[in-house]
C-alpha cells in the first residue's frame, strides 16, 4: 500500500491545521537544537584558534593603553587602534631574565576613503624574530617579506600576487593567513620598514597626527614567550615590577575574558534552547492526548472492524512520526539556512571569535537535532498510542466514555 | 478558498520576489558610501540585484494573473534563471567589498541568495505542478 494512501496519511492531511501547527513546533525544536548546538560549536572553535593563535605567554603594552576602551580587542582580536611607546622599552624588556623569544609590534590603522582600499588594522612586526604571524601562514609566494610585502587576513578578497593601497602606497600581497573567526582575519602585516613608510605617509596626507611620536623609534606592543625553567608568573611580575610605564599582560587571562563571554553566550542559548522544548513538549504531548481522545468513537470502529490492538497505536504512532518527521528535517533546513550563510552577522553581533565547524560536525548537529525532535515526538505520542490501544470500544461505542 | 489554493505558488512568488526588490534597499542594502562620496563596488551589485528583483516581481505577478494555465507555468520557468542570476551577482558576477567581515558579505550577499534559491525552487515546482496538473499537449 502506497504511503499516502495509508489511514495515518490521510488522518495527517485531513486534518490540515492542527497537522501544520504541530509540524511548526517540531521545526521550531528542531531549529532551536542544530542553531545552538551550532552556535555554541563555532565559538568554542573560535576560542581554540584565537588561543591557538596568539601563540606569546605575554604581551607588554604601554600602560597609558590600558585606557582604551577597546584595548582587549586592540591586541587580541586585531581591532582597528592604535597606541605606542618608546623603542627604548623593547631593549628594557628584552634584558630582562626568563624569556625565550621576543618580538615587538607597531600598529597602523588605515582609512575608509579614497588613499586606502580598505579601513582595517594594519600590524606591523619583525620577520626575524616573530613566532606568532608566520605559522599562520596559509599560502606564500615563497621567499622573505620585501619591503612594501604584506601578509594578509583570510577575511580580505585580495590573493597573493594582488596589490593594496594604503595611504596611497601600494604594496603587494605576498602571503594569505589562516582563519581564526577574530578581526585578525581582516588585519595585514608587514614588516617594519613598510608599516613606517606607511605611518608617514599617512602623516603627510594629512589623515594622522601623532605629534611628538617618532615612527622610527616606536612600537606598540611586545609580544613575549617565556623560556623554560621560568614561570609565566614570575616572568610577569618581574616586568610589572622593573620596567615602567608598561604594563604586562598574560595573554591566557585576557583570553580568560573572551572565554567567560563565551560561556554566558552558551549559557543563554541553553536557557533559550531549554524553554522552547520545556514548551514544546508540553503542547505536543497535549496535542497528541486531545487528538486521539477526540477520535475515540474513530478507533473503537476500527477495532470493531478488525484492526488489533497493535494496528491501532500503530496508526497514532505513524501519524506522530509523519509529523514529527516533517516538522524537524523542515526545523533543520530552516536553522541551517539561517546560521550557514549569516554566520558573518551572527560573528559581528556577538562580538566573540566564531569559526563554523566543519561539514562533519554541522552534519553530526543536524542529525543530533533530527533524532532528538523525532524521538520527543514519538514519545510524547507514545502515551496517547497506548491509551488508545486499551480502549474499551462497547462503552466508547454506547456513548459513556 | 480554492481560488487562493490554485494561486498559492504565484502568491509566495510574489511575496519573495518583492522581498528581494525591497530588501536589497532597505533590509539587507549593501555598505554605504565612503568617506569621500564615493561607492565601494558592493554598491552596483545592490543596484543589479534591484533590477533582477524588479524583473523577478513584474514575472511573479504574470505567474499570479495566470494562475494554472501553461502561460504561468511559462512564466513561472522564465523566474528560475532569473532568480540563479539574482544569486550569482553577489556571489561571483560583481566582487563585493574586500573584508568579508562587511555589511555586505556579512548580510547581503547571504540574504540575497538564501532569498533567490528560494524564489527558483519554489518556481521550478510551481511550474512542474502546473505542467503535470494540465498535462501534455492541453491549455486549460
């Protein structure tokens, strides 16, 4: 027997309504599962590659930089701003006990207007001594970075081999980066001639002033990984302690920002997650209770024609999994059409690193979201299926039920 | 009732395509201009995907006057390379901006296709139903 000419069938299609209202909710659950188990999944992937990325034990920054408002994000996520601090520091720093490997960095914002192709943070730093950019490096033209070379962000539609302009200087893309879900995707690196060529240029167009600051003898931030045999901690206090005027950060407890962030985020999403099926399960199991109570005197003539005990709940089951069906895969397509294709938005308006996890894993979502939405169905239908496979059809049928 | 059953493909047509026509101004608009007035290129992809929408929606309302007959499933078809076109120009045909961390990659570009994919599935199947409802060969 054809599906759709099955009893179950047309009870479904008969009664259009209430069907459509239930197969609504089970994609409203549905779609409540795979959009926050996925939402949840892209930023613990962010947060992985943002830690993993970084790569220095500490980051010492001027202590006037602090005040920032968007000082985290400045030098973690590579936000556009900028802050800057003696060369002399560096040297300070770099005397000082327990470090392994050190590299400073100057920031440069550019422009949103004609001088620039693109407004976006550009980091400067030393290709001799960096142990943070290059293992990021996705694809190169090969060979050391030129002057008037940039390494770009994965977010930038430039390739290498491109050319970009900043404050009318046009330098050549020489390597991509991997991505990290942060605005350190949209950054350019380059090395420290270029981003000084740059800052005068920039000076001489007229669009930054930085009055008594000589780009020569700047940085903006040293990035530090501690040696063997020495504690971060240690290592921290002791640049807190000796070198003024800066103040020294361990990257995992900025992180450590990010990452309280990321759990209040979760958090929500699973109260948010928790109340739809709190309420969805509700209204399905009440669904179900009432539309087969309604078709009592329907069953008690079936099981007069023939139909056992078995056959009944049968059809309140198949029903249940026809709806059920219906409602998650259409829940699922809906969720995954939503955070797919916008994951960009959902990126920008929390404000976290959001990578999207690989089709695997979004695969494993969906099919997470998809037996657990058919499985609440079915066994919120499960009860009414029994009730009616106990039915006592002569006193349904005499009317006293 | 029966009469809004025979049309339901033309009305959701038309809701979609309007959608677009609207959106890509409005909702879902490309980055604003620059600093110096000028445009970024994301700019003339919004005025193309206008255009499509406006071309889509003039379609969607033949689809809906038609109704079952051949000419709307005709029509309905004629909406399907549109709207693939529509999808495209954000997605290939014109570069958008360079940082796909803006307005324009972030919203457009996913609003736009998600909203054309859409407008072409549910022409295909309005004219597939259409085509086997009056069968081969026979106008209704």
């Amino acid at each position: 027997m054809k599906l759709t000419e099955s009893l179950s069938f047309r009870n479904v299609t008969g009664h259009g309504a209430r069907s459509l209202i239930l197969v609504i909710l089970t994609a409203l659950m549905a779609a409540s599962v795979v959009c926050g188990t996925l939402v949840v999944s892209s930023l613990r992937t962010g947060l992985e590659a943002l830690e993993a990325r970084l790569g220095a034990d500490i980051m010492v920054v001027p202590a006037s930089a602090v005040s920032k408002h968007n000082f985290e994000n400045i030098v973690l996520q590579g936000s556009k701003g900028y802050f800057y601090m003696d060369r002399s520091y560096y040297d300070k720093v770099a005397a000082r006990e327990g470090i392994e490997k050190i590299s400073p960095q100057l920031f440069l914002a550019s422009a949103s207007s004609g001088c620039c192709s693109v407004p976006l943070q550009i980091i400067g730093y030393d290709p001799e001594t960096d142990f943070t950019v290059s293992p990021w490096i996705k694809k190169s033209a090969g060979g050391e970075l030129k002057d008037l070379d940039v390494v770009v962000g994965n977010d930038l539609s430039v390739f290498v081999g491109n050319t970009i302009t900043f404050y009318g200087v046009t330098c050549n893309v020489a390597a991509k980066l991997d991505k990290t879900g942060t605005d350190l995707d949209t950054a350019v690196y380059t090395n420290m001639n270029t981003i000084r060529e740059l800052i005068r240029s920039s000076v001489e167009l007229g669009m930054n002033e930085f009055g008594k600051i000589d780009p020569d003898n700047s940085v903006s931030c040293i990035l530090i990984k501690v040696a063997d045999g020495y504690s971060v901690d240690e290592v921290l206090n002791d640049l807190n302690l000796h070198v003024r005027r800066t103040k020294s950060f361990k990257t995992k407890d900025m992180i450590s920002g990010v990452s309280d962030s990321l759990i209040g985020v979760s958090d929500l999403i699973g109260v948010l997650i928790a109340a739809v099926w709190v309420l969805g399960l509700v209204i399905l199991f009440l669904a179900f209770y009432m539309s087969v109570n309604g078709r009592k005197k329907e069953f008690a003539v079936l099981r007069t024609a023939g139909a056992s005990r078995k056959k009944l709940s049968g059809i309140v089951m198949t029903e249940a999994l026809m709806i059920t069906l219906t409602g998650a895969v259409s829940g699922i397509m809906i969720g995954l059409l939503i955070i797919l294709p916008f994951n960009g938005l959902i990126e920008e308006s929390l404000g976290l690193p959001f990578l999207l996890p690989s089709l695997p894993t979004a695969f494993i979502c969906a099919a997470f979201a998809l037996a657990v939405s058919v499985g609440a169905g079915m066994i919120s239908a499960a009860f009414s299926a029994y009730r009616i496979s106990r039915i006592d059809t002569g006193l349904i049928l005499r009317g006293d039920n | 009732m029966k009469k809004i059953r025979e049309r339901i493909g033309g009305i959701v047509l038309t809701i979609l395509s309007l959608a677009l026509t609207v959106g890509v101004k409005t909702v879902f608009s490309a980055c604003g201009p620059k600093d110096d007035g000028s445009w970024m290129n994301c700019h003339w992809a919004e005025q193309a995907v206008f255009g499509i929408g406006i071309a889509l929606t003039v379609i969607s309302v033949l689809v809906l006057i038609f109704g079952k007959s051949r000419t709307g499933a005709g029509a309905s078809l004629a909406a399907v390379p549109a709207a693939a076109i529509a999808a495209f120009t954000p997605a290939g045909l014109i570069n958008l901006c360079m940082m796909t961390n803006m307005h324009c990659h972030s919203v457009t570009r996913p609003a736009v296709i998600v909203l054309s994919v859409l407008i072409a599935v549910t022409a295909a199947v309005n004219a597939a139903v259409i085509f086997r409802k009056t069968g081969r060969g026979q106008d209704k």
